[in-house]
C-alpha cells in the first residue's frame, strides 16, 4: 500500500485501487486533475500552433498558459451537472480563466481530438511506468539466478517429482517471460500514436473551413504533435482507432500472466510440502485471525487475485473495438473511464508487490537437501540408465528392471522409511553386469544431475542486465 492523492470518502463505495493498490504516481496519472492538465496542454498546444499559422495574435496564448494548471473539478462538475458534457464543462472553466484567449480554445476542435490525445498522452507515460517498475523486478531475478544459480533442488513435473534443477535456473524462467513482456511493453509504447487533428468524423473538414488549404490543415497537424511529442495514425474516425487500447491492455494482461506464474510458482515453494522460500513477514505481522501460527503467502496470493481481475479487461477492450461502428459509436465511453486507468493500475499494484516479494524472499537450503534426499535418488535411475546403456545394456529392459525398484521404493518413502533404491539396484546382477555396484550411490545422487541449468541460469542474467543497460 503506497500514499494517498486526496482523501477518500470511506462512507461511500470506492474502488480500492483508489487508495489500496498501485503507486501514488500511477494513481496521479489517472486522477481526474491529470486528466484536465492533460486536456489543457492539447488545447493549448492546439491555440500555440494556430497563433503560429495567423489565425490570432500570439499573446492570447500567453494568458492560456498563465492558466493552464488552474484546474477547479468542483467548478467543472458543477457545470456538467447541467451540460451533461464533462469536456464541454472543463473547457468553459479554463475560457472562463482566460477572459480575453477564452475565445479561441477549442478553435475547429471536436472532443475527441481533446480527449482521444491526453489519453494516449497517458498511457504513454504510464507504460513507462511500468516497463521502469518491472525492470527493477527483471534486476532483483537476475541477482537470483546469479546467486542460486548452482543451488540443486527437485524439479517437479505434473506436481510429481522429476528431476533436479536449480532454484536459479527456476528464477530465470520467471525472469525470462518477463523480460520478453519488457520488450513487448516498450515497443507497444513506441508504437503509439493518437488520433491527431481530424474533427468530427475525422476528415479534418473543420480545420480545412479555418486554414483555407490541405497543406496548412496538415501544417496544423504536424505543429501540434510536435508541441504534445507524438504521432498520430494516418485515418482516424471521430477516435483513434480503439484497437490500440486492446493492443495495450493485451501488452499489460500478458505482463500480468508472467506474474500470476511467479507467484503461483511461489505459492507452492512455500507450501510445508516444499518449504523452500518464504514471504518476509514481519515482526507483528498476523496470518490468521483464528491460527495464530500461520505465516500464509499473503503477497503472492494478492498478485494472482489481481492478476485474474486484468486477466478479464482485453475482453472489453476487444468489444469497444469491435463495435466501433462506422465513424464512431459512443458505447464505449462510460467503461473506458475505468478500462485504461484499472489495467495500469493492477500492473502496477502486481509490479509494487512482486518487487517487495522476490526482493524480501527468504531461501532454505535444508528444504531444498530434504526434497533432493527423498526424491532426488529416483531421478539418479536416468544416470544409471545412461551409464548402463553406454556399456552395452539394453536400454528398454534396463528401463523396466529400474522402474521395478523405482515402485519398491517409492511405496518405502510413503511409509517414512529412508530411501532404499541404491541399494536396490546396487543389488540386482541386471545392471551391475554393466555398472559397478559401488558406482550406483554416486549416480544416485542426484545433486550433480542439473545438466547446463547452472550456465543457462548465469547467462540468462547477463543478458538481461545488458538489455536493462544495468
């Protein structure tokens, strides 16, 4: 939980996004005083760029700008109480500010060349947001696969255990879908682009009645964009097109599977059943209103509740598209004032509390030792398969004598009992024929049987603190 942009009204429903989940920054972007900052600096870039071409005299945008951040949202909503219009309310607040440039805001202007632009402005900024957030996360993974890199555990396929891997070569599984959500966030941010200057039904017919000539309407647009730093699609309706939003909000859904996974993952290694990692809990931290011993993986458990809640929005996003009708419908204005600012803003919750949970983790390597001593020796049985097979063994013979005492075993470990297998096979004239009854312990141990994953777990970290540039 992070500060609070204004007081919250506790006797009234509001979004715990509001004031729970997400950064003070990311709730700034999306606040309604943003929100009209942003509407005046296109309206401003819009008269600055105008005065430019001649169609009034400079010094009206003097006095816009003495202006521009004198925003009243009480004044605004008291005039959309009878204009039912909230931009239209703003706009006369900010002329009624600016006595003499009043009369030229919105010059040739439709709402959404307002509206459509602040918007993309916003999201421009809050996918750097993001991307900024979950890189210290990709830094934090990198530092654990580095350090964990060589640290044996079980793997565990189909719930079940498999064979060993690394905790590190775990953490950069994580990182690397992350990493590739990093570069997805970054080129959805690069490829944004606004509606521009196209009025109504975005012909630009307006701007054409004040400039006189297609050359100075595209000379408008062109200054303007420059002005508010971005570019604008080539056709626009009355809106850009709305499937750059589901193309967003896609680009951050993705992000919050990579996340939903981590913590899943993490969820398990902290079961007793594994034990291996730990939440950092505090001092006076309490898991169970009823259980005072419990220690419940409270951070990981609230990144997937999260995360299924913006696993939900690509579906809207996807309908405004869709149904987009013509030059433009209006049904997809009332769920867009929650669309694009709850995307960013579970994101950024997950990203805040994904960052505090790997970077307070707690690893415990007898854990990992008690796994790897009761289910490590099973996957020694590939080692003695190999080997055997190597010395002239039939390998699918050799495989169903090893599963035999593999099934032996395994009822032995249920009962509690130390692990039996070496023993067994060590034991059985089938394969010690073609291994050395003193060399099954060592294959047994499955410590040594991680393959490449120590290297992989290495490399993986240096290339994302190459792409990082950390």
């Amino acid at each position: 939980m992070t500060g609070r942009t204004h007081e919250i009204d506790h006797g009234a429903w509001a979004s715990p996004l509001s004031y729970r989940y997400g950064s003070q920054a990311m709730r700034a972007l999306w606040s309604e005083v943003e929100k009209r900052k942003t509407w005046r600096g296109v309206w401003v870039a819009l008269a600055e760029a105008q005065a430019e071409l001649g169609l009034f005299e400079a010094t009206l945008v003097a006095e816009l700008r003495a202006h521009q951040g004198e925003i009243d949202v009480a004044a605004a909503e008291a005039l959309e109480a009878d204009l039912k219009h909230d931009l239209v309310a703003e706009l006369r607040v900010f002329a009624g500010q600016c006595p003499e440039a009043g009369r030229v805001l919105h010059l040739g202007a439709t709402s959404m060349d307002i509206e459509d632009n602040a918007d993309v402005l916003r999201m421009h900024v809050g996918l750097g947001f993001v991307r900024e957030s979950l890189g210290q996360l990709l830094a934090s993974l990198a530092d654990l696969s580095e350090r964990y890199a060589e640290h044996a555990t079980m793997g565990f396929t189909h719930l079940q255990p498999a064979e060993p891997t690394t905790l590190g070569y775990r953490f950069a599984q994580w990182a690397q879908d992350l990493l590739e959500d990093w570069h997805a966030l970054g080129a959805v941010r690069d490829s944004l682009r606004c509606k521009g200057l196209r009025g109504a039904v975005g012909t630009s017919a307006s701007y054409l009645e004040l400039l006189g000539t297609v050359e100075r309407v595209h000379e408008l647009e062109r200054r303007v964009l420059a002005k508010i730093g971005l570019p604008a699609f080539d056709v626009a309706t009355q809106t850009y097109p709305r499937k750059q939003d589901l193309t967003v909000v896609n680009a951050l859904a993705s992000l919050g599977q990579s996340l939903y996974r981590l913590a899943f993952d993490l969820r398990l290694m902290q079961s007793p059943l594994s034990g291996e990692a730990s939440e950092a809990f505090g001092a006076r931290q309490i898991g169970s209103s009823a259980m005072p011993f419990k220690r419940n993986p409270i951070a990981a458990e609230n990144i997937d509740s999260l995360a299924r809640q913006l696993a939900t929005l690509p579906r809207i996003a996807w309908d405004n598209a869709a149904h987009c009708l013509l030059e433009r419908t209006l049904d997809d204005s009332a769920n867009r004032r929650t669309l694009l600012p709850e995307a960013f803003l579970l994101a950024d919750a997950m990203l805040l509390r994904a960052r505090a949970l790997v970077g307070g983790l707690a690893i415990d390597a007898a854990s990992s030792d008690r796994l790897l001593n009761s289910y490590g020796t099973f996957a020694g049985t590939e080692r003695v398969l190999m080997e055997a097979s190597s010395a002239g063994g039939d390998r699918h013979a050799l495989h169903e004598v090893l599963r035999d005492h593999a099934m032996v075993a395994w009822a032995a470990v249920a009962r509690g009992e130390d692990n039996p297998l070496p023993a067994l096979i060590a034991a059985d004239e089938r394969v010690t024929r073609f291994v050395p009854p003193e060399r099954i312990p060592a294959l047994c141990d499955a410590r040594a049987h991680v393959g490449d994953a120590p290297w992989r777990a290495r490399q993986l970290a240096l290339r994302i603190r190459a792409q990082l540039g950390r």
